[in-house]
C-alpha cells in the first residue's frame, strides 16, 4: 500500500507554542509509520516557516530550530502547484508533495481559521475544522451568540472592546449588576487558559481585563457569570456522521482549570470516564454533538461543559484542535471509547481525505 504524505505542522506565532510542540511529539511517536511518509514543517514563534528534517527530539525539547535541519518553505496556495515550497539560498526551490496535513497548532493563528483558510486555498485536504467553524468556536462572543441560538445553554456573558478611554470602574460595575460576583474574566481569543482571571471585587479588576486585552491579541474580553459545579468533557469526531467518545471529568483545588493545572497537572485530576450518572453521561454526548453541528465542525473537536449542582450542564466552548499529548484529554477520551491513538490518527486523516 502506498504511504500517504503526510505534513504535521507544529509551533506557530502563539502563546500555546509550547504545548504544540508537545502534542505533535506524542503524535509523531504514535503514529503508525507503515502508513504514513512524514513531513514535519514547524512555524518559529515570530511565523517563519521551515522543513524541518531532524528527529522528534529536537521537537519536544524545542531545538529543532537550528540550521542544520531546517529550510525555509512555504505553503503554496495555488492548486496547480500543490504543496510546500521549500526555498533555496541560491533562489531556487523544491516542491514537497503532500496528500494531507494534520496541524497541530494551538491558539491563535492555529485553531482561528487563519492557517485553515489557507490550507483550503492550497487544495490540500486537512485534519479538523474548516476556516470558518474554527473562527467562530475561537471566538468566545461569537460561538456564545451562535450556541445560544441554536438552544444550548451557556453562561451568561458581557462583551468588552478595548479603548484607551475605557472606564475600568464602569465596566466591573455594570458586569457585578448583570453577571453577578465572581466574575470571569477571558480573552475573547485565546486558549489553554491564558489571560483568564476570577474576580470577587474590584480590586485587580483593571490589571486583569489589560491581561485579558494582552492575550486576546484582537482587543476583545468577555465577562462571564461563574457557574457553580465542575467542569467536564467530551470528544467528538466526524463529517456527515458523528462518533460521541468517552466523558471525562476535572477535578481541580484551584478556581479554574488553569495552565499549570492543565499541562503540569497540578492540584487537579481528570476522571476518564466521569464519575457522573448514565442519564448525564448520555446527555453530554448528546448536547457536544448538537454543538458539534451547531457550529458546522469537522473531523474533531473537544467540547468542554459544566455539570450544576442540579445536575444541569452548561456549555463551555468548543476546542477545534485540542492537545494531543500522551495524557490529553481528547486522545484519553477516544481511548476510553475503543479507540487508541494510534487508530485515532487514522481515522481523522481520513476523515479529511474523504472531504
């Protein structure tokens, strides 16, 4: 059987490059490589893009940036000339034919529909979300407006634009009168909990929504209502029909589900499966599918959610590339369901090639 050619972009102009760097180490290690000819192209953290030909190691452990193995390339946007161009100093370039790319990148420029809209240009079939479902799950005030629609309960929220006359003192108040106290503060665009504060009064609340502005990038905050109870999770995979995976549950010390708590795991455990009734475990595969669909996903997604102590669930978000790492969610999730990572690759890069 031929192999398919197979472009796993990793790094990117982002905040979460670290955690990529991560994710597409686990997956080069899991990959079966009888199926697959492996081409590594890595975005420096100031968006230079290379061929990268060195080993996994100088991926994970962030030294694959050095002369001696990488090219500077490009990604062609023109489908008569498909691929990756990679740049020669004398002028010249050559071209790397690809089948599909699996982009394991995170936050902005990643998972925001820029490189998506990009990839599409290119002709070439890719792992996840298209352009346009990726900028809007992204986008904490449009994917609020668009679950609302669609009837999937969310937390209540307040949209903020930054401004340099901007009335810190105005806001928290009109936000303490319509949200309530304890106040979340989030970048409108960003992951991995970046830029997220708790507020219970107003003392740091302008130091806290200027980090918010900071890591959002687009000058944009929302203020969220807290929503008492715990936070769980589902994954989803899928074109026309969708495949619900194992629930999982956190249990955190710390107010939220932070980045330490996150990646590094501290005071904090994930419950696969979650320790929660059959009837809620079924209704969480059931409320992630119809986000799935609400907001016209593809290939996968992890949707996150909480669970009230009336044991009603609110939705969270919607995560179009979620971590990939040995003990990330997502893959832990399949796994619960049947399916390990290995296969799991499998299946997404054929999801994008039926496409």
């Amino acid at each position: 059987m031929e192999k398919i050619k197979l472009a796993i972009i990793f790094g990117g102009k982002s905040s979460e490059y670290p955690v990529s760097l991560h994710s597409a180490g686990s997956l080069i290690h899991k990959i079966n490589k009888e199926h697959y000819e492996l081409i590594f192209i890595g975005i420096s953290k100031d968006g230079k893009w290379y061929a990268y030909d060195g080993d996994v190691d100088g991926i994970e452990h962030d030294t694959w940036l050095c002369e001696a193995h990488c090219t500077p390339c490009v990604l062609s946007s023109s489908e008569g000339c498909r691929g990756f161009l990679k740049l020669h100093a004398d002028g010249t370039f050559t071209r790397i034919e690809v089948d599909c790319i699996f982009p394991i990148l995170h936050g902005k420029n990643g998972e925001d529909g820029t490189i998506q809209g990009l990839f599409e240009l290119s002709g070439i079939p890719y792992v996840g979300c298209g352009h346009m479902s990726s900028a809007i799950c992204m986008d904490k005030e449009m994917a609020h407006i668009v679950m609302e629609h669609a009837g999937i309960s969310c937390a209540p929220f307040v949209c903020v634009y930054e401004a340099d006359d901007l009335d810190y003192r105005k806001v928290y108040e009109h936000a303490k009168e319509t949200l309530g106290l304890p106040i979340f503060i989030k970048p409108a665009n960003a992951g991995s909990s970046f830029g997220i504060h708790r507020m219970e009064s107003f003392d740091g609340f302008e130091e806290a929504m200027k980090d918010a502005f900071y890591h959002d990038g687009k000058g944009k905050v929302i203020l969220e209502t807290t929503i008492e109870g715990f936070e769980i999770g589902v994954a989803v995979m899928g074109n026309k029909e969708l495949f619900a995976g194992s629930v999982d549950e956190i249990e955190t010390a710390a107010p939220f589900f932070d980045y330490e708590g996150k990646y590094e795991m501290v005071d904090s455990h994930i419950y696969c499966p979650a320790r929660i009734s059959p009837k809620l475990f079924e209704e969480a595969r059931e409320i992630a599918k119809k986000a799935y669909r609400a907001m016209n996903c593809k290939g996968m997604t992890r949707v996150d959610m909480f669970v009230t102590p009336e044991d009603t669930i609110i939705l969270n978000e919607v995560n179009t590339i979620p971590g990939f790492t040995d003990t990330s969610r997502y893959p832990t999730m399949m796994k619960e369901a049947g399916i390990p990572f290995p296969e799991l690759i499998d299946k997404l890069v054929a999801l994008a090639m039926e496409e």
